[in-house]
DNA sequence: AGTTAGTAGTGATTATTATCACATAATGGA
DNA sequence: TCCATTATGTGATAATAATCACTACTAACT
C-alpha cells in the first residue's frame, strides 16, 4: 500500500504540508494516546511510527507501522472526536503536524485530495479486515504467515533462492502485532525453519517456499495490493 | 455509526442518488462477489445486505451487515480493482446501484461530500480494529461480548431490567461474525445465562449486566460511538 | 573483552477452543 | 397441524495455544 503522500501531485502534497508545522519525536516518544482529543493528524517525512491499541495493562496489538511519506492519526481526525489508538515513534522521526481543522477544510475544499484519502483509507480497511480474516480462519501459524507474507509484500526483494525480507523482524514484534504468545511464534518460526520454508540469519528473514504461505492463507482469492500491514 | 446517506444533506442525496439505478435483490441474492471487478457501489433503499469473506470452501466471516440509507462496496470501489469481499441480500433488498466511475466523478467535484465518505470510512476503520483488539485481546468471551455489546449499541433500548436488543440474535450468525465456533458461542452465552447476565425468550436478548461486558472488554478506554459491528 | 539488557528457543503443564456426535427445540411452509 | 428445516445445547475428546520456568544467544556499551 502506498504511504498518503507519494499518492499526491506535487501541487496537493505542498497544499498539504504548507499548513502543516514540523515537529521532532525522538525514539520511543509518544504522537498521541488512545482516547486523547484528536487534534492533529501527522505526516511522517522521516522516520517510522508504531500505531497500536493498548489491552490491560502490560500488552498492547499493534494496529499498523507507517515509515517515510506516510501519515497517521487519521482515524481520530477523520473517524471521531478521540483518537482511537495510540501512536509512538520507533525510531527519531521528523514529522508534520497538521491541525484537525485545517485538514478537514483543505479536503473539503479539493474534492481529488479527499479522494485520495479515501482511497488510502479504503486500502487501510480492506488490508485490516484481510487480517482478522487470516488471524481467525487459519490459526495461530495463519496469523504467523499472514505477517511474514505481507512484511515480504513491503520489503521483500526476489532472489534466485526466495524472498529476502530486507527489513529486520524480530519475533517479540510479531508476537504484539497478531496477539500471539511470543513462544508460540517462535515454535512456529522454528517448524518453518527446521522444514526449510524459511531461513534467516539473525533479524533477516528469507522465504524459501512462498508457494507454501500462499496456500496455506488461500491466497488466490485475494490480489497482493492491499496485503502488507 | 451512522448509515452514509443520513450524513448527507439533502442537495448530496439528490446528486448522488440521481446518477444511481434501481435494483432489486431477492433475499440469498448475490450482490457481488470477492475477487470480481469492483464496478459498483450499492445504496440501500431498503432492506439488510450482509459483507462477508469467505473461508475455504464451507464457512465465511461476516465483515458487516448494512441496513437502510447504508452503502456497500466502497472498500472495493475506493480500495482497489477488485472487491475483497463478497456481499448478499440478508433479506428482499432495494438498492442503487452506482458506476465507479461516476462515484469516483463524483467525489472528486465534491469536497465536502468526499470528507463526509471519509469520514464513514474512517469510522468503520475504527470499528474493524476495535473488533480485532477485542476478539484477540479477551479470547472467544471477549468476541462474544463484544458481539453483544455491539448488537446492542445499535439495536438496545434500554429498560429498567436492563438494555432490550430489539433485533432477534441467532447463535450461528454470531458464530459467523466472530470465527468462534457455535457450539463455543453457545457454552458461553448459556453460562451467562445461568449466572444472570443475560435473558431471552428464544431470539430476543436482554442484557441484564453492562457492567459485566464492560469490564470484560475495558471498555472505559474506547468511546461507544464506533462500538457497533 | 566483559557486563548487561533485550531477545529467542524449548520442555512441561495447564487452559482454552474446536470438533464430533447426538438429542432437543424452534420455525416456516404445505 | 404436521413435517422438514434450521437452530441450539451438551458431553466427550482431540487439537491448539498460553503460561511458566529456565537456558542460551545477541547486541550495545563501557
């Protein structure tokens, strides 16, 4: 799925960002929490920002994480009075904060931008309802797969020998985005790795045998578009 | 959340509407199907249509059931080329069936009536996730409930007894809705009964306890607004 | 190079949920 | 009203996943 910005024509991504103010986040700093007036929708120019739900009080489900060109918050800009999620930076990110009512006067106002939102926005439900489809139809080893594919649908490049996934991935992050005990995947990832369907040094991961994932998740009645995270 | 015609003006509804054919759906019709070229969106006049992806060859998950002055096929018109889900008359519907491209016409020559189709998207966004956090977060207790709880923000009246869900509740569509087995859905909803929780006289639920589900589910922390199915 | 977080792998056990196999109840037509 | 569906309840069992408890590895930083 395309980051909201690299979907824009030059004159719409300036409208944009000419009413919005830069901001720094340092790693680990928190944009906006769950419940919070939504005040501001934010533009990401550098840097990558983690978007999750928090459950009681030592877990959290990471909802979705947006790099470069990409935005986040609007959810709650768009969707409510509150955001509905929480969002933190994963790493030092300069931002773009936008106001709440700016946004909705410039979309309102340039009826092709506000159809590029939608779009993106169509894009962003259709892959969260492809999710829950493959976290609850195929099980826990599903939900571990449905990860690997779409992490390699962003970052994977095609080699001779499978898909390296050019990203680190670390199962303990898996783990918090399908709500899957961290054991668990990692049994999981062990299985794969001891039938040769994946290989990895370290944080980076290879696809041996896509073949395998895209049955097991029935892959062919859905396109690749829309199917990352 | 509200059906997107009644967040229309009157001069929207007419705009949108006029450029719209009629169509008649028997109950069981299909309307469109996964994988099929997303030419149309669908208003509904009249009658129930239920969104729903299909799991292997004999079971499905339910996205959503939309009634009267609801749209459906929006996450394929706006989202991508193909619909990513199927959807069927839940019962005799009248719908207005609208070209792609003049929706997408449409939208683009209209700012405001955009951010109004934004914003519906965004809630429902909101509601996909909400749903992901509770059916993963809280086990198959929490799905059923959330199940519920929802049911009842849309359909509850609320009596001295208790809230009244005035729309029957059959135990297999919630089964459907939620990926947990019926005989799973059953156990729970009976011990609920048998501590008082919950009363029906066959299809007709009464929640006897909202504080029960609410705790379950946490539910101080997200706003009741977007809390539907 | 050694220390320390943070991350990962794995066995044993428990808890949860699906599945199978029926019995029973409710519903909607002829 | 009776019959055929369709929906529900429940026990027994199997499958799946979480939790606990610990060991081992890795990366980052003095």
């Amino acid at each position: 799925m395309d980051p909201i910005l690299e979907r824009l024509y030059h004159d719409e991504y300036h409208l944009l960002l000419t009413y919005a103010e830069p901001a720094t986040f340092r790693k680990h700093a928190h944009i906006f929490n769950e419940g919070a007036p939504a005040e501001h929708m934010f533009f990401i120019a550098s840097g990558k920002v983690q978007v999750y739900k928090t459950i009681g009080y030592h877990s959290y489900l990471t909802v979705f994480t947006r790099g470069e060109n990409d935005g986040v918050g609007e959810i709650g800009v768009f969707g409510g009075d509150h955001y509905p999620n929480s969002a933190q930076a994963v790493e030092d990110s300069e931002l773009y904060v936008l106001e709440r009512g700016t946004a909705e006067n410039l979309l309102s106002e340039n009826g092709a931008l506000s159809l590029r939102f939608l779009r993106w926005l169509a894009e962003s439900l259709d892959a969260s309802e492809s999710q829950l489809r493959d976290y609850t139809a195929f099980g826990s080893e599903g939900a571990v797969a449905s990860f690997f594919v779409r992490y390699a649908n962003m970052y994977g490049v095609v080699t001779p020998s499978g898909i390296r996934i050019t990203e680190p991935l670390i199962i303990q992050d898996i783990s918090n985005h399908i709500a899957v005990s961290r054991e668990t995947v990692s049994r999981i990832v062990s299985k794969w790795k001891s039938r040769g369907l994946v290989e990895n040094h370290n944080k980076y991961f290879m696809l041996k045998n896509m073949d395998y994932f895209n049955r097991l998740l029935a892959c062919d009645q859905c396109g690749v578009e829309n199917c990352i995270l």
